[in-house]
C-alpha cells in the first residue's frame, strides 16, 4: 500500500513528504526533495521530546508552499495537547522549513525539538529500479552547516542544511534545546539548498546552487503574472471553471529551467517522475496551451532544435534530423548507465516538431522564429522518409536499437503491452502504429504550408503535399479493418493489421489522414460502449484480450488522449461528440479537486459512480493540466484564420455559458463566447 503523500514544486525542485511533513527512506515510491533527478534529502523526521507528531490539519496554500498544524502523541490526545507545532513548508527552488512551537500551558517547558536528517542522493532510475550506488557518502559540519556529499568521479552533489536558531548539530541531524515561558512561542527556519558541482583539475565547479534560491514574494509575484497574461474564464460550471484555474496553476508549477538556459523555463511532463524536458510531452503541452500560454512555445522549439540529432548512435538511439524524447541530469545518465543525455527513443517527437512549429505561426505569426528554424523542421521532415520508414513501405515505424535500456514501444503508449494484436499478442518490431502515420501526413501538409507562405519555395511545398496524398491514400486502404470498421492499430512486420481497438484511432481525427467517409465509423467506436467508460475514452476496447481497467496504457481514460480525442471529432464535424468527450473528464475532475491526474481507471461509469484512482499516476502532470485547455478551444471552436480568431462553440448539457476572454495571438487579444440553448450559435470571426 502506498501512503498517502503531498507534494511542493518549483520547477526543476520538488518535495514529496507523508501527511506530516516528514520524509522517511523510500525504495517505492519517490518521498523527499528532489532536483534535476537526483534526490538531496531522502530523511527528514520531526519529533517533539523523543515524540512524533500527528497532523490536525494541512493547508496547500500554493503549490510552492504548505502549512501542518501538529500536536504529540495520537489522534485520541487531540484534546490534551499542551503544545502545538506549526511547520511551514516552502520551495523557492531551494527548500525551506520554518518550525512554530507554541507552549499552551500556563506554566513554563522545555521541550528538546530534533530534526532527524539524511539523505541517499539516489538518482531516480535507482529508486525504480531499486540499484545501488557506486560513489561514496561523506557528512561533515561546515560553519555551523550540515554538509552531505555524494561524489562518484567529477560527479558531485550536495545537501547543505542550516538554521537560523542555535543547533546541536550531528551526522544524522539537530537538535534543539528549548525553553518556553507560558503562552510563548519559539521559531527556527531550517535552509535546504542542493548543490550540483562537477568536480575539475582547477577545483570544483559549482553548476547549480544558492543563486537560484528565490524569496516566496518572488514566487507569488512570478505566478500572479502568469495567471495574469492567460484569458480569464467565466462560465456557469464550476468543476469548469476549477479545473481551468488549477491547471493554470499546475503548469505554471512545472515550468522547468534547464541547466543550459535556466532563463527560459519549459514545460515538464510530470511529479514525481518525469520532471524535465520530454519532447512528445513538451510539444503536446504547448499545442494544448497555444490559446492560453504561448510563451510556452518558443522556449521548447529553440531546446529541441538545439539538441536535434546529428549522427547515428544506438546507445541514444540518436538519428540525423530526430527530436529528442528525453533528457536527464542525474547519475545513471551522467555515466551512461542510462542514455537520457539525450535519450531519442521516439518515433512521434520528430513530425511533432514541425506540427507545433506551423500551429505557433498560424497562433502567433511570429515569422522570425518559424524562419529561424527552417532548417530543422527541413531536417525532421526529412526523418521521417530517410530514418522512420524503417521498412521501406511508405510508413514510419520503430523497433529500439538499444535493447538493453531503450524503450520497446517508442509511441506514446510506450509502455511494452501497450502495442497488441486484438487477442493479445504482442507484434514484432519494427512496429508501425497508426496515429504515427498521421503525424506524418500532418508534418509534411503543415510542412508545405510553411514552405509555400513562410519559406518561399512553392516546390517543396508541391513535394509535401505530393507525398501526403500518396500518405492518405495508401494508409486509408492498408490501415482500414472492412470486417470491423475501424482503423488498425498498427501493422506488423508482414504488413498484417496490428487489430486492436485502441484510443490511436482519435488522433487520426485530429491529424486529418481519416478519409471522411470513414470518420463517422471512427467516431462511433470512440463514443461507443466499449470503449467510453462515461468518464473518457478508454486506451484500450473492453472487447480486447489485454484490456485491464487499471492497465496502464490498456484500459485506462488519459485526459491528454481525450483532449486530442475530442480536437480530432471537432475537426470532422462531430461537434456534440466532442463536447460529451470534454464534459466527461471534466466532470471526472471534480472527484479529484480539479487536479486531472495522469490516468485514471477505465471502469464503467454505471459500475463506480466516481472515477477510481490509478495508484501510481503523476500528479499534477504536465499534458493533464494542459487537456482542460484544449477542452475549452475545442468546446469554443477556436480557430486562428489569418489576422482573427474563429469561434464555433457547441456546448455539453452541463454547461449553459462559456466567455473567455482575452485570448491572445496575431490579432493582439480577443474574446470568444458560448451559450447552450435549442440552437448552437452562428460560427463567428471576431477581431
């Protein structure tokens, strides 16, 4: 059983503690203060006279910050309690702990308060895969500091501790000795800082250390201005309007700052394990917050360009013209134990690339960047028939050239069941899955938009377009099951359908490769019993021999698949389909504080009542924040055409009134409104 954990984040640091506050060693599940996939305290226990604590309450005030209200003893001496102790607990990139102790008495105590703290600098892959370290450990005091020290070669990391109040200071934590008057009070702030140094022939370099440390006026003056500059929300739904709020929130909690360009924050893919820059994850972040946050884009677009492959390497799976899928800091990767510096083990990043590139513009206009990065979007589109069609058939497919760490299924669903056959039979590689193609056939037709109106070579363009259509034409009949109507979910080898029912049908609403005579079909499946709990779309049909409600990527509802899920029926023309989509998970969200988790269980609706938990999804998580957002674009229709945005809006049952407003883009800033009565509004361009 996993306890019950809450968590604080700052971007590339956060802490995760039980319900106390405290941090006890973990080999399950990640508990402690992380940063950059490297864990600086795994020990953290707070003790009042040799007693633990128990919690009365907990506030979440932000999510850099949180309060305990605790007491001695057990829940049943509640009333008894004498003493109280407030811990307010903080990440401003460092972290920071200011312990209260109120005396309630009115006689004077003394009270010996201890800090027991320690710490495994565990990289993450180590505490998944539960492997142990090859460094050495050392502790010291240091000026009145608590010093750890984990160094490995030039590897080196650090946990500084200190206290604004006097301390006994030993290897394994402090003590302190104090004396209250009655109806007093005592107060020590306790300082965490990681420090990430490598160590050289000239000394030690510090990479990242107390210079990023920022006050919490900082902090709350940096989200105030983001909250600011997205389009405020006003409806008559409040699970809506709490789910918005909060994913604002979330993503700005997770904006990422890499130790390249720290001044240019991107988005992160998910607490605790994925806290840092994934390229499918990061793109699909910025293509759902375009309306909201395209500030988000840039930044992502520059670091993937920057670190676009190269040359040929197995052990990264690196590939000329290819977009990274993951980039890591800690140990494993630092001694290629693990090959995330970076890892490229992914087929879908690469048409992504140039898919957000185009969306951006047709968002933003922002010509000097698109111009910019005309290179590398040549490059990716060049990937895609020189590198990914790994067959030779037209198709872009993978198999995984590092077999002994690489992934084994190198498409979102990357878990190694998530690519099956109808009775449960996994393919062989290469496999070539379904919604890749479209991504293909959307880079290329988003390509030759570029090329002809960005780039000014209508050939290229001709090219693109040429290829795409022979793309839509050839996947159209070697995808399409006749017996079943419905789009495989990948071919095989032989060019035999991979023929499970799967989610990846909806993303090939979204990219357009869907001939529209088949779209109807495809529709019917997605809203079809088998397949929609009541909640969402589920990854997997019940009718599958692999299917597992609380199956991974077999069974679940993903609110990011059904984000694209409901953009995909939007653009056929499903309109009622794709707003019964979005009012599912949304209603779904209300079970979990307006927090969309990374999946949640695919039970039928009739059988739970409520959503039931998936026990080790990431919360928050980046493309679960951003599904809200593209809810709402797709709810509102909104469509950038040239110089003003186009609103469409067809509202759920549930939601009678929808006005956003100040919605950025090329147009500068605009509104878009919706309201469900017996007819749906006029499509409406507003300037």
């Amino acid at each position: 059983m996993i306890e019950k954990t809450v968590s604080i984040l700052d971007g590339n640091t956060f802490v995760v503690t039980n319900e106390q506050g405290d941090v006890s060693p973990s080999r399950v599940y990640p508990t402690g203060l992380f940063s950059f996939d490297t864990r600086f305290l795994s020990t953290w226990q707070l003790s009042l006279n040799g007693e633990r604590l128990s919690v009365l309450s907990r506030d979440d005030l932000q999510y850099f910050e949180r309060h305990f209200f605790l007491v001695p003893g057990e829940p049943t001496h509640y009333v008894d309690a004498k003493v109280s102790v407030i811990r307010e607990q903080s990440i401003c990139q460092d972290f920071i702990e200011r312990l209260t102790v109120l005396n309630h008495d009115l006689e004077p105590a003394h009270f010996t308060l201890r800090v027991e703290m320690g710490t495994d600098f565990a990289d993450l892959f180590e505490i998944k895969d539960v492997r142990d370290k090859t460094g050495t450990t050392s502790v010291f005091q240091e000026g009145g500091n608590l010093r750890f020290r984990y160094e490995r070669g030039e590897f080196r990391r650090d946990t500084v501790i200190s206290s604004t109040a006097e301390a006994e200071i030993d290897d394994a934590g402090m003590t302190f000795d104090i004396h209250l008057e009655p109806r007093s009070s005592w107060r020590t702030e306790l300082h965490v800082q990681p420090v990430i140094q490598e160590a050289t022939g000239d000394g030690d370099r510090t990479i990242w250390s107390a210079y990023r440390s920022r006050s919490r006026p900082k902090v709350r003056q940096d989200l105030e201005r983001w909250l600011k500059r997205a389009p405020t929300l006003i409806c008559d739904y409040e699970p809506l309007q709490t789910v918005y709020e909060r994913s604002l929130i979330d993503l700005a909690a997770m904006r990422y700052a890499s130790l390249t360009n720290p001044s240019s924050p991107l988005p992160t893919a998910g607490l605790p394990w994925f806290m840092t820059i994934f390229g499918r994850d990061s793109m699909f972040i910025c293509l759902q917050a375009l309306p909201f946050a395209p500030q988000l884009t840039p930044p992502v677009l520059r670091l993937l360009a920057l670190l676009q492959g190269v040359t040929l390497d197995d052990f990264e799976e690196e590939e000329p013209g290819k977009i990274l899928h993951e980039f890591r800091y800690g140990e494993s990767a630092a001694f290629e134990e693990q090959p995330h510096t970076p890892y490229y083990g992914s087929a879908d990043a690469t048409p992504l690339f140039v898919i957000l590139l185009d969306e951006y513009e047709r968002w933003t206009g922002d010509s000097t960047l698109i111009r910019r990065l005309e290179p590398n979007a040549r490059k990716a589109l060049d990937w895609i028939d020189e590198y990914g069609d790994l067959l030779g058939n037209g198709y872009l497919s993978y198999f995984r050239r590092n077999t002994i760490n690489g992934l084994e299924n190198q498409c979102w669903k990357d878990s190694w069941d998530g690519i099956s056959y109808h009775d449960g039979r996994l393919p062989r590689p290469p496999r070539a899955t379904c919604e890749l193609q479209g991504y293909a056939y959307d880079a290329k037709i988003r390509g030759a938009r570029l090329a002809r109106e960005c780039w000014n070579d209508p050939a290229y363009a001709d090219r693109l377009e040429r290829q795409a259509a022979e793309l839509k034409e050839r996947f159209n009949r070697d995808f399409w099951i006749p017996e079943r109507e419905y789009f495989a979910l990948g071919l095989d080898p032989d060019g035999k359908p991979v023929d499970a029912l799967a989610s990846n049908i909806g993303h090939l609403l979204w990219s357009g490769i869907v001939e529209p005579a088949r779209a109807k079909k495809v529709a019917q499946h997605l809203l079809g019993p088998h397949m929609f709990s009541g909640w969402g779309v589920r990854t997997l049909a019940s009718t599958e021999a692999r299917y597992n409600p609380v199956g991974y990527h077999v069974g679940t509802v993903w609110p990011f698949d059904n984000s694209i899920i409901a953009w995909g029926l939007r653009r056929y023309g499903f309109r009622e389909e794709a707003a019964r989509v979005a009012e599912a998970v949304i209603q779904a969200s209300a079970y979990f504080h307006g927090r969309l988790p990374e999946a949640f269980a695919g039970y039928d609706r009739t059988l739970t009542n409520y959503p039931v938990e998936y026990p080790t999804a990431c919360s928050p998580q980046g493309w679960s924040a951003g599904a809200p957002l593209l809810f709402l674009r797709s709810m509102l229709g909104l469509e950038p055409h040239e110089n003003h945005l186009a609103t469409d809006p067809v509202l759920p049952p549930s939601i009678r009134r929808i006005e956003l407003l100040d919605i950025p883009g090329r147009w500068g800033r605009t509104n878009a409104f919706g309201l469900r009565s017996g007819h749906h509004q006029r499509p409406q361009a507003l300037r």
